[in-house]
C-alpha cells in the first residue's frame, strides 16, 4: 500500500521519479495546507498518511516516521450511530 501511494506522488510530478526527501516535504506540505501542524525536522519515509482528513494531524519536532500507517479517522462511531 504504501508503495503505490509513493507511486502516485511520483506520477503527479510529471512521472519524474523523486527521492524519499522529495516525497517526504510534499506529504508535509500536504499536511500544512491542509490545515494540520507539522514541525521543524520533520521526516517522513516510506509511510502512508491519511491526507483525506489532515487537519487532524499534529507531529511535533524532530520527529522521522518510518514505515507507518497513519489513520486520521476510523469507524469507531458506526457501531453507536449506525
């Protein structure tokens, strides 16, 4: 899963293929305009981020995130709401 949303982000850009470093401040950059908060020093590398719902984010500093699956969301209400 996670490679083929890193495959994606490398179509966007003209089928050039990008680094890890590259893809790693566009997520972030997704995040920030999206309305979450990201801070300084941040790397994120070969993981997937739920950017469906990035306002829900919140990654202090210093922080790399490797080989992760980051959920903004979940289905825990369903079962009260239907």
């Amino acid at each position: 899963m996670k490679h083929i949303f890193l495959n994606f982000i490398r179509q966007i850009i003209n089928g050039k293929k990008l680094s890890e470093e590259e893809v790693s401040k566009i997520i972030i950059r997704k995040i920030r305009e999206g309305g979450g908060k990201v801070g300084d020093n941040v790397d994120i590398l070969n993981s997937t981020i739920d950017l469906g719902w990035p306002y829900f984010l919140i990654i202090g500093d210093d922080v790399t995130i490797t080989n992760a699956h980051i959920l903004c969301h979940d289905a825990s209400l369903y079962k009260k709401i239907g």
